[in-house]
C-alpha cells in the first residue's frame, strides 16, 4: 500500500477547502446582490407596452372629433380588427408541442378576467373619453396600480416591498397634483363628473385584470393566457354591440376603418402582449408601477395631437412620476452576509 500517497491524499489542506468554498459562496451571493431587480427585457416590454397603450386615448378622441362615432361602436371596431392576431396567436400556442391544455378552472379564470379586463374596462374606458380629455382620463385610470398592489397584498398575501412603497407614494402624489390642476381647468364642462365616474370604474376593473393575471399566467404562460383573455374580451365587446345596435352597419364606415386599424393594431395588440411578457418577468406589481408612465406619455400626446393645454401641475406630477420610475428600476446592493 502506498502510505505516502494516502497520507497526502489525506492532507489536501482543508483552510484552502474551506476559503475556495467562503469564496465561491460569497461570489454566487454577489452575483445575486447586483442583479439588476428588475431584468431589461421586462422592463423594456412593459414600458414600451404602457407607452402604445397610452396612444389609445388619442386615437379615441381624434375619432370621435372627425367622425362623431359613439363609444360602443369604436370599441367594437378596435375588437373586430384585433380578433385575427389573437385567433393566430391562439391556434398558434395551441400547436406548441410544449402546450399544455389549461384546466377549467384556468378557463374560467382567464375568460373572466378577459371580460373584467378587456370588455367591461374598455367599454366604460370609451364612455368616459366622451366627457372628459384624454389627459384626465390616463391620469384617472392610473389609479388602477394602486388597487392592483392592494389586491396582490389583501387576498393573494403578496408582500410589498419598501421601494414598491415608495414608488408608489412618489408616482402617485404626481399623478394626484396633475389631477387637481386637470379639475381646476375642466369640472365645470358638460358631464365631467360622469366621464370622471366611469374612467374609475375602468380603472378597478383593470386593476383586478391585473391581479389575477399575475397568478394565472405563471401557470398558463403569457402568450396563451393573453389570446384567450382577448378572445373572450372580444367576445362579450361584438355580443354586447350586436344586442345593443341590432345592426353591423356602424361598423362599415369607411371613414372609422383607420381609427379602427390603429386601435387594434398599435394601441391594443402590440401592448397587450408586450405587458404580458412583463409580468412574466417582473411581476404584476412592477408592471403596475412601472406603467405608470401612461399618463406622461398621454399628456405629452395630447397636447401636440389634441391641442390639449399643460399646465404647472402636469410638469410637477410628470417629474415625481419619473422620479417614482427611476426609483423602482434602481435597488441598492445588500451587504453580503458573513460566512
């Protein structure tokens, strides 16, 4: 037997062992401190998501404006054209050798979800641009965040952590200076109050899309969750025009045909997909604050399409949006634990 050999194996320094493994350790925890807390790409989609989403209001009023369309009627047109991409992406996620087929509670989850998100929110969404500028109603509508992060907290017990806080208090104190400026300016119009009213409701009903998506995605995927949801959404929207107007003859207007397209294609299908693939990354309540920029990227619109006026409060409550923003996409490193 080889003693010496033995001997040496046994004495293979067990300090060295030791530090090499203090070191790898430290470093795996390093790696994990100074990852950025919220991954480019999600934070990319929901941005640009937000944004496109943002351009609907000009699309609607600008519609309105030149044709005089009622709000129902727009909102079926904005459906009717969006209903191939999400038949496609359906039949397309279907025939993925990795789909696996939802269950009916999943079914019922995201068709739910799909009417409260798509349907009820838009059609009260279009009410309300009737009434109000589409300023104001972006403004109203980011509401939505803040009762998305109570839903996530109240009932699925999903903790908030204390930039989410912040952020929050940041981005909605800017939200709420600009709103009081938008009542100084606009109250006294012709069913402010009512336009005001209905814009809210869009904004819990989305909040509670929201919600449940982030719990009903992990398990569906993104991509398969978002067709159907829309495919349901479009469903109660023409059901709900065909019982209302007992005629399709609204929807074709030659003139209403653009407004339509745009709608469909850069304010409704594009973003849709986009925030799905958001929360996949970052989670339902970063896509919430995150969104947040809507109502800077809707003013700013406005005011250069719809000659819609900015005011002091605007350029206040835009700068502490952004700084709430900034905020959420910069987390400081952890001390690293002793081992």
């Amino acid at each position: 037997m080889n003693h010496e050999g033995t001997t040496n194996q046994r004495k293979i320094p067990v300090n060295d062992l030791v530090a090499r493994d203090r070191r790898g350790f430290a470093l795996e925890m390093n790696k994990s401190t100074q990852k950025a807390p919220l991954p480019l790409a999600g934070f990319l989609f929901t941005l640009l998501g937000a944004i496109l989403f943002s351009t609907k209001a000009i699309f609607v009023k600008k519609a309105f404006f030149a044709t005089g369309v009622d709000a129902v009627t727009l909102l079926a047109l904005r459906m009717l054209f969006s209903l191939p991409f999400y038949l496609f992406a359906a039949v397309l996620v279907s025939r993925q050798a990795a789909n696996v087929p939802m269950t009916k509670r999943e079914w019922a989850a995201t068709i739910f979800l799909g009417l409260f998100g798509y349907y009820l929110s838009s059609l009260f969404d279009f009410i309300g641009l009737q009434y109000i500028s589409a300023g104001l109603e972006r403004l109203i509508l980011f509401l939505y965040p803040t009762f998305a992060v109570l839903i996530n907290f109240l009932v699925f017990r999903q903790p908030v952590l204390r930039n989410q806080w912040l952020a929050l208090v940041l981005t909605y104190l800017g939200i709420g200076i600009a709103f009081v400026g938008e009542v100084r300016l606009d109250s006294g119009s012709s069913g402010f109050w009512w336009g005001s009213f209905c814009v809210a409701v869009c904004a819990v009903t989305y909040a509670i899309y929201l919600a449940g998506s982030g719990r009903v995605i992990p398990r569906t995927g993104s991509n398969k969750f978002t067709a159907y949801a829309m495919l349901a959404a479009t469903a109660g929207v023409l059901l709900h025009y065909v019982v209302t107007r007992k005629s399709v003859d609204g929807l074709l207007n030659s003139a209403l045909i653009p407004y339509g397209i745009l709608l469909a294609v850069i304010a409704t299908v594009i973003p849709t997909f986009f925030l799905a693939q958001g929360m996949k990354r970052i989670g339902a309540n970063n896509v919430a604050i995150l969104s947040s920029i809507g109502p800077v990227s809707t003013i700013v619109q406005a005011h250069y399409v719809l000659g819609e006026k900015i005011f002091g409060e605007q350029i206040i409550g835009t700068l502490l949006v952004i700084a709430g923003i900034l905020l959420l996409s910069w987390k400081p490193q952890k001390k690293l634990l002793e081992v």
